[in-house]
C-alpha cells in the first residue's frame, strides 16, 4: 500500500512539474488571404472587410477578435493576412472566412465562404499546426483563402474623328482646293479649245477675207 502511494505520488509531482513546461509551448498560427478582381477596377482601389469567425467563442483568436469574430480590413488585388493567433493546448479548432460585400454596385463580390480547421497536434519537440482549408460545406482541401471579384468592363464609346455638326451643308468642306483646281483646270481647256476654234476665221481675216486665196497666186 505504502509502494502505490509512493508511485502515486511521484505520478502526480512528475505531472505538475511538466505542466509549466507544457503551458510555455506556444505556436503562432497565421492564416493568409488574398483578394483578387477581374473586369475595370475603380481608379482609387477598393477596401473590404475579411472576417474570421471562430466556431466556438472560446477557441483561440487574434487581439482584438470580439466574441469569436475578427474583421480586417484589405484592398482589392493585394495580399494580406489575420494578426497570428497563439495556441497552447492540442485540440481541433474550427472557423471560418469570409467577403464583406463593398460598396460597388456594378461589382459581383466573390460570396463563398470558407472552412479553416486548425488543428493542433503534440510531436515529440511539442506542439505543431495542421491547417486545412476547404469552401464550406465541401470536402476538396484547397491552397489557400482567396476571393475574386468581378468589376464590370467599361467599353469605351469611339470617338468620331469629326462630329456630324461641324460639317458644312456640302460636305466638301476639306476638298475646296480640289474642286477649285479642277474649276481652273475646266476653264483652261475650254479656252484652249475656244481657240483652237477661232483660229481659221483669224486665218481668213489675214488674207483679205478670200477662202480661196492660195500662196502661189503671188
């Protein structure tokens, strides 16, 4: 009786001696997010808000989480990541994350929703995490927490090289040079031909007005 009391007892010291020890091993969990677009994003980028919610409120959570909810704040087409959480003690905790929609309404904001089970596990150096990131309510494990969302595509309106109101009634407006080359070309001709049509009454007026007058009736 006295030698189980004794083991006992050693049991009991051995095990409130590892404690403090077993309390001092912590391990920082951080879960990364990133936050893509496709489509015209706004000129100034967008921020929306990415919240962590733990399944059970006294589940391990980063400062400042208020009753196992903990929201960030993130700009469209960047990378970031929750403050890291401190763990102490082996145990599955579970969360999950999640888009705020923003505030622009042509914007198709990414809904799904993710499940992050952290699970913490003793090894022989002490503690290690197990992440596994699934969409909620699957159970295909996944890379990592990334959201898209989808801007609209703004087709720009073409532009006309000349607005219908600055042409002139015509329409000639930038051939004028052109049709007034052609005037004088038109005028030439005629004269030259107006000419050319003269020439022999000129030729009878030389000769005395005889049609019939020949050089060798000299």
């Amino acid at each position: 009786m006295k030698k189980c009391l004794t083991l006992l007892l050693a049991a009991l010291v051995a095990t409130v001696c590892m404690l403090p020890a077993w309390a001092a091993n912590v391990v920082y969990v951080s879960l990364p997010v990133t936050v893509r677009a496709s489509g015209d994003q706004p000129d100034v980028p967008e921020m929306v808000a990415i919240v962590l919610t733990a399944e059970d409120e006294s589940a391990p959570m980063p400062v400042g989480a208020d009753n196992g909810v903990y929201t960030m704040s993130m700009q469209v087409g960047s990378q970031s990541a929750f403050p890291d959480i401190a763990y102490t003690e082996p145990g599955n905790y579970f969360y999950t994350v999640r888009q705020e929609p923003g505030s622009t309404g042509d914007c198709v904001y990414d809904a799904i929703c993710y499940a992050v089970e952290v699970c913490i596990a003793p090894g022989d150096d002490g503690i290690y995490p197990v992440i596994v990131v699934q969409e909620f309510g699957s159970s295909i494990k996944l890379d990592g927490i990334v959201f898209l969302n989808a801007y609209p595509v703004v087709t720009p309106t073409p532009v006309p090289t000349r607005p219908p109101s600055d042409l002139p009634a015509t329409g000639v407006e930038d051939y004028w040079m052109f049709y007034l080359g052609g005037a004088a070309a038109c005028l030439l001709l005629a004269a030259f031909m107006l000419r050319i049509l003269l020439r022999p009454e000129e030729a009878n007026a030389a000769d005395g007005g005889n049609p019939f007058r020949r050089d060798d009736d000299e």
